[in-house]
C-alpha cells in the first residue's frame, strides 16, 4: 500500500537530477498511480533492481530543494531485427503539483544523454491517445509524431 505525499505547490525548475536509491521507491509509486500504473514501493523497487544494466537501462529522479522526489523518467535499448537501436522511454511522470515548472524537461534531457552514451541516434516514446497535455509537451522538445497504432496484450502463465 502507498501513502500518497502532498508536495504543496512548486514555482521553480530549480531541481537535481539522479539516479533513485531504495528509499525514493515509496515516492515514485505514488508517482507510477498519478500516471495510472498503481505500484507498490517493492514493486517499484524489484522492477529498478531489475533494469541495473546501465547499458540496456536508465533510471532517473527530479529530486527538488526539499529533497522530495517531484518526478522520474525510465528509458531502455529497443533493439530489433528491422531498425537499428534506439531509446525508448517507458515512463514519465511528473507530480501533478509540479509540472510547466522545467522537471519533465529536466529529465527528458537525462534521459537524451544516457541514450546518446548508449550509441543510441533517437529516442522515442508512446503515449495514451487521451494524454494530450502529455503530447503538446512531447512536440515541444522536438519530437515528432510518427504514427498511431493499436496496442495488444496476451497474459502469460507460468508453465
């Protein structure tokens, strides 16, 4: 179970980037709910375990003046047989109270330098048709949009 955190407002960009330690976990779940993935602290702190890999995976935090988490950014290696590698980001999220302050471009700049040390030459990102906030702020820094597509998904069971 989370504890959702109230941040108060925030007036300033004026945050750190960095990689998240075990204790930002609780945060970043109230974060992962915000943007309608409810996770649990250990669940987000398994999956980070998980992506260690620096070379396949990057993780980052905006850690503001008050040390509080305001937001995160995820972003992984696509690698596939038809395209050559690129960074996809697998999840943005900045706290309701804290955005069209800088932090999501903050940590989208993070993320644009982790994929460049990777020899990545682009990065992308899939968005909910109904996040339109979330698309003006994707063409704002430049990205383009490419396509639209049906996602589909076949859950698995343990043999």
């Amino acid at each position: 179970m989370t504890i959702d955190f109230d941040i108060g407002p925030i007036v300033t960009s004026n945050c750190h980037i960095r990689i998240p330690r075990s204790t930002d976990c609780e945060r970043m779940a109230v974060l992962a709910t915000q943007l309608g993935y409810p996770s649990s602290a250990e669940e987000i702190e398994r999956r980070i375990t998980e992506m260690a890999d620096r070379e396949r995976f990057a993780v980052y935090v905006a850690e503001g003046p008050d040390h509080k988490v305001l937001g995160w950014i995820g972003v992984y290696v696509f690698i596939s047989v038809e395209v050559d590698k690129f960074a996809e980001i697998s999840g943005l999220i900045v706290d309701q109270n804290a955005r069209c302050h800088g932090v999501g471009a903050k940590l989208l700049r993070a993320a644009e330098e982790w994929a460049r040390t990777v020899g990545c030459l682009r990065i992308s990102v899939r968005s909910n048709v109904v996040r339109e906030r979330a698309h003006k702020f994707y063409l704002s820094h430049a990205f383009e949009f490419t396509k639209a597509q049906k996602s589909f998904v076949k859950h698995l069971h343990r043999p």
